[in-house]
C-alpha cells in the first residue's frame, strides 16, 4: 500500500469519527423546555433543606381540627372572631411566611361551619373599605343636613316666632380637619332649612366672618358650625429639610412654613429649603359637625344640633375574642459544603384580655442536604 493510499484511509477514517461524534451531540441550549404538573403534596425533587409545600398543607390540615376542638370555640354560643398577628420568623431563610398563616386560615373557614370568624387585614382591602365608606357618606351628607335643619325649623325658637326670624350665616369654624369644605356644608343647610321654613326664617345674602358687622336690629340670630374630629391626635407631622426635598404627597395638605402656608393638592411635588415645614393630615376619625344657632344681643346659644358626617374607617379587630400568632424556628448546621436544617414551626391561640394561651400546636421537620463535590 502507497503512502498516500494510507494518508487517505487515514483521513477517511478520522472524517468519520468527527461525523459520529458530531451527530451524538446535542447543541447547548437546543433542549426542548417541558413542564410538569405536580400536586402539591408531590416532591418536586429540586432539592432544599427547608418548609415543602407538602409541609405547609400538613400544618394547616393537623392544627385545624385542634383548633376547632379548643373548649373556648367548640362552646361558644356566637361564632369567636380571630385576628391574625404577623408570623415571626427566626430562620436563615427568606420566605413568605404568612403564607402559612393564609393556608391556615383557609383550612379553618372551610371547617368550622360558620364558627370562627376573621377579619381582613391587607392593605388593598383597607382601602378600597375606605373609598366606599367615604363615598357612602358623602352620599349621606344631603340626608343629614335635611335632617338638621327638620329638627330647626320644629324647634320652639322658630315654631313660636310672630314673624320670621332673620338669620344670617357666620363662617363655621374648621378644626384641625383638611379636606373638608366647611362653607359648602353651611351653604346647604341653609338651603335646607329655607326648603323647610315655609317662610318663617329668612336669611340675610352675605356670609359674615364674625357676625360683628350685623347690628340687632338688622339680625336675630347667627348660623354656624364648627366641625371637628373624634381624634385625640392633632394630626400633625413636622418634616425636616432633608426629607423636604423631591416630596410628593398622596393628598391634600395644608403647609406652614415660617413665613406664610401653602396648599399643596394631591401627587404634587416640590422642594423646600431653609425652613421647617409642618403638615397636617386628614385624620383617620369620625367627623362631625356642631351646627349653632346663636342670639345676636345676648351671645348665648340658642339651639344645637350635632351631626355625623364622615365615620371613621375601622378595621374591626376591635371586636376579636381571640389572636391566631406564630413563629418559625430553626436549628442550621453546615460543615464541608453539606447543611442540615432542624425547623419548628408553632401557632397559638391568645386570649388578649389575659394574654393566656389556650392553645399551641407545632410542627417540626429536618431535612439534611449532601452537596457533590462539585459544591464542596
């Protein structure tokens, strides 16, 4: 055989090997994606020393019976309302941990046949209660005045008149509220009361700021109000000029600054500088305004009536008979790239007047990870 006969068998052969090689392979990235569904209680086999999806369905299926059969539930007469406290979590890890609280939560309203009761604690929901609440009160607001002014026009001051009483409106008084427009609420109860009258009121065009420019001659008596918050806050927050640059605000607010104020609406922006700027915020309280008819020569105050006019946004829990709490814990050790984790997690039943637990259940599990020596 030549030398280049064996030069070609030679290269033949390597081309064919290459060939077989290249086809056997499967290019990076070509693997076709595919998705299993699991149930949750299944193993995904990902690894993980730490709470399975399966171990938060076991907590909430083994504890819920034991809750139910708690003497403080299981003979109540009424339905015993729980308040959910943040779960507490004292591992390494990061996880959503209300999500056991959630399961259990879920576990227990679809058992307890109408015995417990919960309260909705997130803030989306806080929010949109409150949007309502306001916008059903506002609704209200024309129904109270009119009920306002029934109660006037049916009081003996007016009823007993020999002719008709001449009132005139004083700009009510505004304490510590924002938000709320204390001339257009005197505006229409005096539109009210004047539908009401039959003639026997008659008031006066102008608003007086202080009623010192009516004589007694030409008024009897002076229209106003003076609104105010059930709040023993002052509602007020004083922002240093640090935090005063880039702010925005979420609503409307008065600003106080050294030399004057300023209305700043909802979602503007600015920066302030030099200065110490002081804000008050719409309280979180129910509102009411006093309506007051004052004598023009002696002073006193002759009729009020007090009045309801926004209601304050609670979240109930004011009413819970018991707390649902929690925490998680866990024991970790490491040595040579593998890890062993030891995690305890507990719930209990509080009565908050005694701050007694009437009940504990736990849940415990370890779990420990081999690393390859890849990992090591």
């Amino acid at each position: 055989m030549t030398v280049k006969l064996k030069q070609s068998c030679i290269l033949i052969s390597f081309l064919m090997i290459a060939g077989c090689l290249t086809g056997c392979a499967t290019p990076i990235g070509t693997q076709t994606s595919h998705t299993r569904i699991l149930s949750p209680d299944e193993a995904d086999n990902i690894g993980g020393s730490f709470l399975e999806s399966s171990d938060i369905r076991t907590i909430a299926s083994r504890m819920c019976p034991e809750i139910l059969s708690v003497p403080e539930i299981a003979n109540a007469e009424a339905p015993v309302r729980v308040a959910i406290a943040p779960m507490q979590n004292s591992t390494c890890y990061i996880f959503d941990k209300d999500i056991l609280s959630r399961k259990l939560r879920s576990e227990l309203a679809k058992y307890a046949n109408g015995r417990v009761r919960f309260f909705s604690q997130n803030q989306g929901g806080q929010r949109m209660r409150k949007m309502i609440i306001n916008e059903q009160d506002e609704d209200m607001w024309e129904k109270t005045l009119a009920s306002a002014a029934d109660v006037l026009v049916a009081s003996r001051l007016i009823s007993n008149a020999a002719k008709p009483v001449k009132v005139r409106l004083i700009a009510p008084k505004n304490v510590n509220l924002t938000d709320m427009n204390a001339d257009s609420f005197m505006i229409m109860l005096r539109s009210a009361i004047l539908e009401k009258a039959g003639g026997k009121i008659s008031f006066l065009s102008s608003i007086s700021n202080d009623g010192k420019t009516d004589t007694n001659k030409n008024v009897d008596y002076w229209l106003t109000g003076e609104f105010f918050a059930e709040s023993i806050s002052n509602e007020e927050l004083q922002k240093s000029d640090a935090s005063i640059i880039g702010w925005t605000i979420n609503q409307s607010e008065h600003i106080n600054l050294n030399k004057g104020s300023l209305l700043l609406d909802k979602g503007s922006s600015g920066m302030v500088t030099g200065t110490t700027v002081k804000t008050k915020k719409k309280p979180n309280a129910a509102k009411r305004l006093s309506v007051l008819l004052i004598d023009a020569k002696t002073q006193n105050i002759a009729f009020s009536k007090l009045l309801k006019m926004e209601n304050k946004v609670k979240t109930g829990l004011g009413r819970a008979d018991i707390i649902l709490t929690g925490d998680v814990k866990g024991l970790h050790k490491a040595a040579g790239g593998n890890r062993s984790d030891y995690i305890l997690v507990t719930f209990q039943l509080v009565d908050y007047r005694t701050n007694e637990i009437l009940w504990e259940g736990e849940y415990e599990t370890k779990k420990v990870t081999n690393r390859s020596a890849v990992y090591k």
